[in-house]
C-alpha cells in the first residue's frame, strides 16, 4: 500500500472513533503552500492507484515492464476491489516467470533475461495492494519471488553484478554493487538509497541506469527497514541515516574500480529525507540528489490525524491515543491492515510510539550542515511531500540547483515516474555542469 493511501485511510477510519466533532484534517498541520492543480487521471479514477500504475509503466523504457501487458493488466482489474489488483498483476508476474524459466533452459538467454525482469516489477507491484486486500502474510514470500527474478534478470544484463555484506553494527546489510565489464579503473559512483517501500529495481529505473550510461559505477543497499533487512533480519528504520551511509561508504571507498573523489549519493521518496541528513555528517559525499526534497517526514503522517488525536500526541497522552487508534483498528480491519505495514518498518508496537518516531525525522538545525552540491528535482502534484523541495533548497548553504518538472511536460508526480528519460537529462546534466564548473 502506498504511504499515500495509508494517509487517507487514516483520515477516514478516525471517523469511526468516538470523537466529537472529527474533522479530516487538522489546521495545524495542513498544507503551507497551495497545492498544485489537480492532475488529469487517464487510467485509473483514484489518484494512488493512478501512481502505482505509472510507477510500473515507466519502467516500460528499461524492459522492467511492458506497456501492452500493463494495459492488459489494467483491463483485469476492478478497481474498487484490491484484490483484483493482486491476483491481475500475479498472473502476468507468474506467466513472465514461466516462460523465463522455459527460456532460460533453452538458452535463450535475452528473453529469459527480459521475462525475469519484467516478472519481477509485477511481483512488486502486487505487493502494493496486498495489505488492502488482506493478504499481508504474503510480503515476504512475494518479496523473495520478486528478488529472485531481480537476480536472474541483473546476472544476464551487460554488466558485473556482484551481492555483498556490509557491516552494520551487530549484522550486517545486502549490499549490491554493479560495474562495468572490462579494465576495473576507477570510475564516479552513484551511491543509490531507496525509498521507504521501493523495489530494489528502483535502483536503474530511478536514476540508476542513467549514471550507468554516463560512466558511473552503481552501488545500492538495503538499508534498515529495507527489503531483506525488514523481512528476513527485522532491522527496522532509523532517523540518524548517517549511521547507515557511512558503512556503506567504507565498503566501498577502497575498491579499485571507485574513485573515492567523486561519489554520489541519491536517494528518492523518502530518502529524499535520509540523503540530506546522511550528507550533513558524512563529507565524503561529494554531490547529493534528493529527489523530491523532503525536510519534514511526519507531516505526512500528520496532516490527516484528526485535530484531538493530534492534541494527545503532542502532549504525550499515549495510553488515550493508542486507545482512540486501536478502536477505530477495530472497526476498520482494512485500515489496521495498512497501519501494521506503514509502521512495521519503524519497529514501534503501538500507533503513539511510531508517531512519536516518525517526528524525529526532520532536517531543521541539519540541512545548513550539507557542504557538498545538492540537486533537488521538485515534481509538480507531489503528493507526500509538497513544497519541501523548496522548502530545502531555502535551508541550504551549499551549493544547490532547483529542477522544477511539471505536469505540462509530463513529469508531474511524486519521483516523475512518467518521465525518466527527461530526469535523466535535466538531472545528469546538472550534474554534470556542477562537476566541470568543480
């Protein structure tokens, strides 16, 4: 389920709690900027599963999806059933698997390798509706299909594809390190941090690809609360990201084939957040894209909480607000659904102390730290974040550039899923203007 569906479930089942006077939203917490207009839907009536479905087709471009199976998939789905959503995109994810499989054994190794690719993005995709349908026991077992397809995909892909462990504290974290083939001389990295509940394909379909074209070498990670840190080690989210960037950073500054002076750190949805905070403390980042900007994470989480539940997590009245939360949990089995997976990669047992959680992560008093060039693409109808891109960009002291993409070039939406050739350009572009004006 997307963070945004968690939201507006949030604001409806509080209606089912004995409150007087419940509104669904608070003043206190609504929006600073006015919000963009309201985007034209073309596949879907509801602007979520509208965004799922695009974050899916813009794969298309990187034969992560295929635009006639998408519009396929589409035609089986009843929208106001989400189960149809699961069992639409399991069938084309099942069938792509098999004839992968068959591939595969025939030595057909380009459609093997495209089928196992496009498989594993409809795996995810299913993932997102699976709390909706009340299916949640499934995460982890579509999640380890889905990685395995990733893994069959990446192996035949013109590239080295190395898996490796990085130390982290008492265990360790999967790290994924893909490199060109031929001489190992030093190359600019793309460090790649994910988002909050993206697929590990995230790392080519969301810059990544774009940086291998252009040179770079790529690294990604799963973080804490992160793919195979949350369902297979239980290692659950942290504000203090730096704690994670700077392992990874010291798994991989000494390979022959990084130049440890020209490393990029780029994180997207939330690790729009994670990746400015990181960079305040880690100064061996030399470029950073947070993409959208992201300076206040709970405000997402908050700008739906009815005004008296906002009051008691404020003023510390756990007991009542965890008994408000759980008796609209209660009644609403769907929303109780959403809550335990929205809050499962904070590792709170009850609904007080994983907003409390989500409060500490905010940049105030952290961004002015960042001394290395940051990029911030600032997307038209950002719906989880709006106005933070800029609102970063005004905390900011280093050198820093605002790419503003729009709706009238096709690049509105929360990471412009429509658009990656586009973000390529715009984005890479500065980049590279920031790195040859030194």
């Amino acid at each position: 389920m997307q963070r945004r569906n968690f939201m507006k479930n949030i604001a409806a089942g509080s209606a089912l709690l004995p409150l007087a006077g419940l509104q669904s939203l608070s003043t206190e917490a609504a929006r600073t900027t006015a919000p963009d207009p309201q985007p034209a839907l073309i596949f879907f009536k509801k602007e979520p599963d509208e965004f799922n479905f695009l974050n899916a087709l813009g794969k298309a471009h990187y034969k992560f999806a295929d635009i006639g199976e998408l519009l396929a998939i589409r035609s089986l789905i009843d929208e106001n059933n989400p189960s149809s959503f699961v069992s639409a995109y399991l069938q084309f994810a099942d069938r792509c698997k098999q004839t992968a499989d068959t591939c595969l054994k025939r030595g057909q190794l380009i459609s093997a390798r495209d089928a196992y690719a496009r498989a594993g993005t409809y795996y995810y995709s299913a993932m997102d509706y699976l709390d909706a349908s009340l299916q949640s026991d499934r995460f982890k077992e579509l999640f380890l299909v889905h990685r395995a397809c990733w893994k069959s995909a990446v192996q035949l892909m013109d590239f080295n594809y190395e898996e490796f462990e990085i130390p982290y504290e008492n265990t360790t974290l999967r790290g994924f390190f893909i490199s060109h083939k031929g001489n190992h001389t030093a190359r600019p990295l793309c460090i790649f941090n994910n988002g909050s509940d993206g697929s590990i394909i995230d790392t080519l379909t969301y810059g990544g690809a774009g940086f291998f074209e252009r040179g770079f070498n790529l690294v990604t990670f799963d973080g804490p609360g992160q793919g195979s840190s949350l369902f297979e080690k239980n290692l659950f989210f942290r504000y203090d990201w730096e704690k994670v960037i700077t392992p990874v950073v010291d798994s991989v500054i000494h390979r022959k084939d990084v130049d440890k002076n020209k490393m990029v750190l780029i994180g997207i949805s939330q690790g729009g957040y994670w990746v400015p905070r990181a960079a305040a403390f880690e100064k061996r980042i030399k470029a950073l894209i947070p993409d959208p900007g992201v300076t206040d994470v709970s405000s997402s989480w908050l700008m739906h909480l009815p005004p008296p539940l906002l009051n008691m997590l404020k003023t510390g009245q756990k007991d009542s607000f965890n008994n408000f939360m759980e008796q609209g949990f209660k009644q609403s089995p769907v929303l109780a659904s959403v809550y335990a997976f929205r809050s499962r990669p904070y590792g709170k047992n009850n609904p007080f102390d994983t907003y409390t959680e989500v409060m500490k992560y905010n940049l105030d008093g952290i961004a002015d730290k960042i001394e290395c060039p940051v990029i911030i693409p600032s997307p038209e109808n950002e719906a989880f974040w709006p106005g933070q891109s800029q609102a970063l960009f005004e905390m900011l002291k280093a050198q820093k550039m605002l790419i503003p993409f729009t709706a009238a070039e096709g690049a509105n939406y929360h990471c412009e899923p429509k658009a990656r050739l586009l973000w390529e350009q715009k984005v890479l572009d500065a980049l590279d203007a920031f790195v040859k004006n030194g």
